[in-house]
C-alpha cells in the first residue's frame, strides 16, 4: 500500500518528467505523452533534438510564461502552421457529429483493446 493517499475521484496524473538540456542548463519537463510523441515527431521532421527544440522555444518565450507551457503553444502552433484545408478534409473534420462519430470509434477500439499503444521515447 502506498503512503500517499489520493482523494476520492482523482487520479493519478499522467504527466511524463523527462530531464532535458534548454541552453545548456539541464531542467525537468513535465508534459503528457502526446506532447512528448510530438515534440518527438517534430524534431525528427526537423533533423534536430528535442533538446534544440526546448532551447528554442525557451529562447523566444516571453519571460513570464513558463516553459512547459511556451512548449504546449509551440507544437500547436507547429502542426497548425502545417494544417491545410486538403489535410482537414482527409481527417474527416468538418462537422461536430463527424467528430463525436470519431470519439465513438476510438472508445469502442480502447474497450476492446485495440487502441494503438503510445510510448514515446526522447532523441
């Protein structure tokens, strides 16, 4: 049993800390596995590290902001500046019940478990 007791009706977050590099310094991130996956994807497209993309981003944050949040703007302001309308029509956006009809889906595939497992890895 563990010694940390969790309030009825919360779960455990699903945050990932990875430790990273921003500009030299090393620094702990938290994020969800998506955004890790993302960042992944990005740097890979991009033929740097997630290490260069977190200095970035870092570098042009305002002072303010945190970096994990400068980092949630940065890769939905990546695959947004990559969306075209051809793109939107091929996922099938366009419409709420489109949209609810996809949720349905990926719960029915979750339930009978054949949603794809996620385990992103850093570069």
């Amino acid at each position: 049993m563990s010694d940390v007791e969790e309030e009825p009706g919360r779960s455990r977050s699903t945050l990932i800390n990875r430790n990273v590099r921003v500009r030299g310094r090393r620094t702990s991130v938290r994020l969800e596995p998506a955004m890790w996956g993302s960042l992944k994807e990005i740097a890979k497209r991009e033929g740097c590290g997630i290490h260069d993309i977190c200095s970035l981003v870092d570098e042009k944050k305002k002072p303010e902001m945190a970096l994990t949040a400068a980092i949630r703007v940065f890769v939905i302001l990546y695959f947004r500046a990559a969306a075209t309308e051809e793109g939107h029509a091929k996922a099938g956006h366009g419409s709420f019940a489109g949209m609810v009809r996809r949720a349905h889906r990926e719960d029915a595939k979750v339930a009978a478990g054949e949603a794809r497992k996620f385990t992103p890895r850093m570069s």
